[in-house]
C-alpha cells in the first residue's frame, strides 16, 4: 500500500546547506586539500622558471606542439630566449 501521508517540502537557506556540507563532507577530506582555497586553481606546470632543456624541448616537438605552446607552458620563458636556446642546441 503507497504512502499517502504528508509530504513536508523541506526548504533549506543556503547558509544552512553550506553549514551541512562542511559538517558531513569537509571533515572527511584530507587537511592538505582542506588548507587549499576553493577558488585557487590547481595548475600544474612544467617549470615555472623558465628553464626548458633540449630534451624537454625535443620531446615537445615529438607530440607535434609548436613554440607558441611551449611559451604558455613556461611563463617566464619568452620567444627571444626560446630561439637563443633553439640555436644554442644546434636546432635552429
């Protein structure tokens, strides 16, 4: 036989979900994620600094990437830098 009881819609603030969530899920999650904040994007790089070796560089010509995409992988390396080190190793 089928329920025919009340149905009570229960309606919740959102303060009031964002205090369950961190009560029933945050607790659970490992304190290193919990010490990274929501809104900082986990970007993993290749180097940050700028140094790119030949092997790298090589490996990157490999998989069919252009010098456009290795300059956004590397954000302190700039165009004359790449072209200085393509003709230091013999590339160029």
């Amino acid at each position: 036989m089928a329920y025919r009881g009340a149905v009570i819609e229960q309606q919740w603030t959102p303060e009031e979900v964002q205090a369950y969530c961190i009560e029933k899920f945050e607790s659970k999650r490992p304190v290193y994620l919990r010490k990274v904040k929501p809104e900082a994007k986990v970007k993993r790089t290749v180097n940050s600094n700028g140094n790119l070796s030949k092997a790298q560089y090589m490996r990157f010509v490999e998989k069919g990437l252009s010098d456009e995409h290795i300059l956004a992988k590397y954000q302190d390396l700039t165009p004359e830098c790449l072209e200085m080190a393509k003709k230091r190793w013999g590339i160029a």
